[in-house]
C-alpha cells in the first residue's frame, strides 16, 4: 500500500500491551532502565486507561499474599495454585511472584486505589488471598502510574501489533498499524516484552445475536500474546489448560464475592448443593479431589454434572445467603435494616465495579439479591494464563528459585534470546490476577533492562522482510478494495471472506469438535482431528481476508491470532492423553487422570517459517 506512511521507532526496550502486566513493567523498566540510559517504549492497540481485562474495573484484588504480616507463606500460595491445576504448575514462576504480588498491593493503595477496610483498619478479605476494594477506576490508577514512569513520548495507544521482527535466533521488535491513521509501524528493540493478554472469542459464545460479542473475558484480547511469541519460535507451556468460569449466567457477573464473602450456596432446581451431593465424584480426581478448597475445574465438574442429568438451572442462592448474614441482628430491627441495606449495597457493589452489565440485567429482570436467586452458568472457553487457566510461553524462572531446567538467565525470558513474556503471556503460573500480573510484569521490566544492559548490541533488519510484513499486515484492505467489485453485497464475494465469518467459522468448529459449551466441554481423538483437518483449510482462507477499514483490519488481525491460539490448544488436548481437568474439558475417549504418565507440562513449538509444530512432555519439577 503506498499511502501507509512507515514509522519507524527505536527504542532499547518495547513493552507490547498496556494491561497490568505491561503496567508493572513500565513501571520498573522506567526505573532500571533510566539507570543505565535506556530507552523504554510501550505499544497498545486501546487507550491504556481501559484496556485489557480490567477495563470495566475490578471489585477484588484477588492475590495477596500478606507475607510481612505472617497471614501466610509463600510456600502456602505454591500449595495452593499447585492443588488448583491439579499438581501442573511452574512453583518457581508462582513462588516469584508470590513473594513480590504484595507490593504491586501496596503501590495500587498509594497510587489511589481505595481497598476495604475493617474497623481496625485492615484489609477486608474475600477469602484468604483475596482483598475486596472500590474498584471501578482501578485500571486508571494503574495506568497512570505507568504513564508517569514512561512519559506519553515513549507511549503509542491505539496501535494494532502484528507480529515479531527476528535477528536470527533473537527478537529484535515487532510491527503494526495505528487503528486510527494511515500509518505501519516498525519498533526496532534490542528487547521485547509480549504482554498483550490472552484471547476470547476463540471459542463460540453462549451469546448470540442479541449479544454477540458479550463474554466474561474483554473482547478487546485476541490472542496476540500466543500468536506473537508463537511466531517468534518460543516454546508454549499448558495451551490444553483453557478456564471456563462459572458466571451469573448471561451477563457474567463474578462470583467470587458470593461464594467467599457472602458464604453462598449454589444449589440446583431440586434445592441440592452439588458440592455435597455429588462429593463422591472427588474421589475419581484424587489425590486433587481431596484437597481444599476444591480445584476450581472440580468445582464446575460437579455443577455440570447435575446440568447433564437434566437438574438445571443452577441458583447462587442470594437471598439465603443475605438473609443469613443478617440473622445476628434479628432482634434489632433499626440495625437489621441498617445491615440489609449494607448488604444490598455491597451486593450491587460487586457487580458495578466489574461487570456493569450484570447489575444491568438484574434491573431489566426485576432481580433484588434479598428476595430472587440468580441463575449461574458455565461459560464459553478462554485462554487467560493469569486466572485459573495455564496456557502462555514457558519462561525462565527466578535463579535462587528455579530448578537448573527452568533456568536459563533471565527472569520470564522465553525460550527465545531478548523475548519476554509475563501475565497471561506466560503460562504454568496460574493465580496471578490483576496484581500477580502486575507484580510479574515488574519482574519482567526489572529483567529486560538486565539482559539489555548484558546484551547491548544493534540487532540487524532485514529491509525486505520488513517490507513483506507491511504487505502482508495491510493485505486485507487491498484484498477488498481489489475485489469488491465483484458482488453486489460487501459481505459476500467470491475473492475475500470477511473479520466476522472468519470469526463465526474458527468457533463454530472449535465449539462442536474441541469441546465447546454446544459439545458440553467433551472432545476425543477423533473429534480434534476433525478440527485440525477444518482449522488447517481456515488457514489457508486467512490469506483472503478481506477488510473495508482500519477497524476491520484489526478484526482481520484479531481472528488469525484466535486461529493460532485455537490449533496450539487443540494439538496440546490431542498430545495429552488423559482427562485432567474436567470441567475445562473432558475427553470421552480417554476419561480418567493417568498421574503416571501425564503428570507433566504439555510443550509445543511451532517453526516460524515452515509453521510445523513440535509437541512435547516436560517434567513437572517438585521445589517445595
Ligand atoms: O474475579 C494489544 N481478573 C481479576 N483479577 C483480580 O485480581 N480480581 C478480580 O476481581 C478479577 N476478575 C476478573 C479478571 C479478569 C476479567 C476479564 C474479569 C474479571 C471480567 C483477572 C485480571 O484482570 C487479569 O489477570 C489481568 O488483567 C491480566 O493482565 P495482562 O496484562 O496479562 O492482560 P490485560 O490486563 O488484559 O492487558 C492486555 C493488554 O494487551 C493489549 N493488547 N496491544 C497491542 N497489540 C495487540 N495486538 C494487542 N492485543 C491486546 C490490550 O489492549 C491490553 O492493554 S474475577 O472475575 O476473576
Ligand atoms: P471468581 O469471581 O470466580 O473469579 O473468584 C474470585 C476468586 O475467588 C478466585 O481466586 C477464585 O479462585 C476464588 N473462588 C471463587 N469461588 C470459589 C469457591 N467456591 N471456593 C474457593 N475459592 C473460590
């Protein structure tokens, strides 16, 4: 395209994405970098103060440690997160951030975030690592800060990353387009942080028309984290652990405040809790059926379970659980009042500061939480490594930490020279959330100006390769403008296929053959094999995208990063011949946990020329 103008941008570090992780890296990166003279630039596809996952806000920080209080170890965090994914899990990668997550906390609460507090002036929890806060501007508070240790020269918003730029075995940047200007961007870095999220969409929603686009996860994360490192030729780690939050159903209000602060129960339309009904099932997941709490995917197991037997709907049981709490103060009627309106508040609350949508829905259903129960649900597949999902890049852990095979050099490098990855970019290390993220981005920031300073050379740019990539970022528009013509309605011609079919095909065939909500989260052999044979013909139309607008060519871009994501996560459930973690999925043909055979990591490269995958087990090492 000859009316895209080509910027071109130097920088010594390039942070990709402007969400938590991104945040804390800027935040460090600023600080190590300035030290040694290094220039640090940040690129995010939205406006930095609501993008990403915690766009909407937050009514929780949900990792917190309290270690300088002695509330906790970190060992007791690693136990946790190792039981929670069903003993697969990097405990170097979990125990790092574990021992840093409580300082982003601390930053947060200076920077303005307003967190609960007792009436002797503690944090209120929502259950043992989770923290309750005022949340819905918790991503601006955040994102200042960042952009005060940046400064908004070294920051490009709305920008739309492509893909990498190699020098030979090192990555040397990436390229994209503004979303709003005829312009292409070349970032030339001597290092690179991937921290651009993990990706919905990939799988088809619950929603349809009424709502399409409606999803727990932001629609804004599209699986450029996975396509890009992918891309770059770096080794990914569990892309079979996807997470399917159970979520008020339709609108996908959390749940988190329910079952730990309020103490609800869910119960099914018989009245039955089916964590007490259907306990003997955790027998068939030992030794992690016993554990407590319950891993949160034997959590969803048995709802679903009850589901598949025809006993739905499901009913968190709010206004059992309200009345409950209000019980104490029966016999005062002023206070009893006083805590029911208390109660009401903090249950809208929870739903105003994160899911606006869902407060929304209990007013257009004439829903009070004192006097109806809500329906919950589980919903669609995501690939979100930072929450109770695993899938990102495998990276090298801590030094005082890490086993020697989990070690090489840098803190969250991946397993290619100069390209880090932290938050839901790096997989293994569940649990982190918004603050784990954050902390680990700090980590990443902390370590990318180490192997800049350790590494300082110029890379070396290949102008013809950098051309090829502006011609193929930009392909779809000129596919469209080209062909046009063609038919008398946009959205179907013979020449290109459009963002929003593309889309619909890639999940339509991962919902009914990789294990959809359509499938019930059921998949076998056969099953993604057929979904490789359909993924490998999509690929081949992805050459004929075709996009009328800057807005589509994102869309364009945002469903070949889906389509990545989703053959990296079937290839990994096909390699893994077992059922682990029902609830996110479960495998008809091979239906029980095999601890002797696959109690390790799913590994996989994909070659960045040839685009042939390599799969493979990596032991899961035992550090505390
Ligand atoms: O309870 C490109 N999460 C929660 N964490 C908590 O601590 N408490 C909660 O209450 C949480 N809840 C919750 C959470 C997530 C969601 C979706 C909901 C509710 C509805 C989890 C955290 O939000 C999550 O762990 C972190 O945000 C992860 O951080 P990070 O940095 O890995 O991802 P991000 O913040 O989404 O940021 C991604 C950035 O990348 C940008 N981006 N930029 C350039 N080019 C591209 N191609 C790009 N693609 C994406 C994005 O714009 C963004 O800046 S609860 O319900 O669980
Ligand atoms: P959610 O709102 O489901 O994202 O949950 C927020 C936090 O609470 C996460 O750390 C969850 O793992 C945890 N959580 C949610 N429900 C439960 C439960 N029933 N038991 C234990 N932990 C839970």
């Amino acid at each position: 395209m000859t009316d895209f103008e080509t910027v071109v941008v130097e920088t010594d570090v390039l942070i990709l994405g402007g969400g938590m992780a991104a945040c804390g890296a800027a935040v460090e990166a600023a600080y190590w970098g300035k030290k040694e003279g290094l220039k640090v630039t940040l690129v995010d596809k939205a406006a930095m103060d609501r993008s990403g996952a915690v766009a909407m806000g937050l009514s929780a920080i949900n990792q917190y440690v309290g270690l300088k209080d002695g509330q906790n170890t970190m060992k007791d965090y690693v136990d946790y997160v190792r039981n929670d994914l069903m003993g697969i899990t990097r405990e170097d990668l979990v125990a790092n951030i574990a021992r840093h997550v409580d300082s982003s906390v601390h930053l947060f609460e200076k920077w303005g975030l307003p967190i609960w507090k007792d009436k002797d002036g503690g944090y209120v929890h929502e259950g043992r690592w989770q923290l309750m806060i005022n949340g819905e501007s918790y991503k601006i508070i955040v994102a200042e800060a960042a952009k005060n240790a940046l400064g908004t020269d070294n920051i490009y918003e709305r920008v739309f990353i492509t893909g990498p730029l190699l020098d030979g075995d090192r990555c040397s940047g990436a390229v994209g387009f503004s979303t709003r200007e005829n312009k292409f961007y070349v970032f030339k870095a001597k290092a690179t942080l991937a921290s651009m999220g993990g990706a919905v969409g990939v799988f088809k929603p619950r929603s349809s028309g009424e709502g399409a686009g409606r999803a727990w996860y932001p629609p804004f994360n599209s699986g450029a984290s996975a396509y890009f490192t992918l891309k770059a030729g770096a080794e990914m780690t569990c892309q079979e652990v996807r997470f399917i939050p159970v979520r008020f159903k339709d609108a996908y209000g959390p749940v988190g405040a329910w079952f730990l602060l309020f103490k609800s129960r869910a119960t099914n339309s018989l009245g039955e809790n089916y964590m007490e009904t259907r306990r003997p099932e955790l027998e068939n997941w030992a030794p992690y059926g016993k554990v407590k709490p319950v891993p949160a995917n034997l959590r969803n197991w048995l709802m679903m379970l009850d589901v598949m037997e025809g006993k739905g709907p499901i009913y968190m049981r709010t206004e059992e659980a309200i009345a409950k709490l209000a019980e104490a103060y029966k016999d005062d009627p002023k206070g009893y009042k006083k805590k029911m309106k208390e109660l009401e508040n903090e249950a809208w609350e929870d739903f105003l500061d994160m899911t606006i949508s869902q407060a929304m829905l209990w007013a257009a259903t004439n829903t009070q939480p004192e006097e109806k129960s809500s329906e919950i649900a589980a919903a669609e597949p995501y690939f979100i490594g930072s929450h109770s999902g695993a899938s990102g890049a495998w990276v090298s852990g801590p030094k005082d930490i890490a086993p020697d095979e989990y070690f090489w050099g840098y803190d969250n490098m991946t397993t290619v020279k100069g390209l880090f990855a932290a938050g839901d970019a790096s997989g293994a290390s569940s649990h982190k959330f918004s603050s784990g993220s954050h902390a680990e981005g700090r980590i990443a920031g902390k370590a990318i100006c180490k192997f800049v300073k350790e590494n300082n050379t110029a890379c070396a740019y290949d102008e013809g390769a950098i051309e090829e990539a502006k011609k193929a970022a930009l392909k779809p528009l000129s596919q469209y403008a080209d062909n046009q013509h063609l038919s008398s309605q946009a959205d179907i011609n013979p020449a290109y296929i459009q963002p929003k079919m593309f889309m619909m095909r890639l999940q339509k065939m991962m919902d009914e053959y990789a294990g959809g909500v359509t499938a019930q989260f059921t998949t076998s052999k056969a099953n993604l094999e057929k979904c490789l044979e359909l993924l490998g013909m999509l690929k081949e139309d992805s050459a004929n995208l075709g996009a009328k607008d800057l807005h589509d060519l994102m869309r364009a871009w945002e469903n070949t990063h889906r389509m990545y994501q989703a053959e990296a996560h079937v290839r990994s459930i096909l390699f893994r011949e077992e059922t682990r973690w029902p609830g996110y999925y479960f495998r008809s043909d091979m239906p029980k946990m095999d601890d002797a055979n696959w109690k390790c990591f799913v590994n996989c490269t994909m070659d960045p020329k040839s685009e042939e995958w390599t799969m493979k087990k990596v032991d899961v090492k035992t550090v505390f």
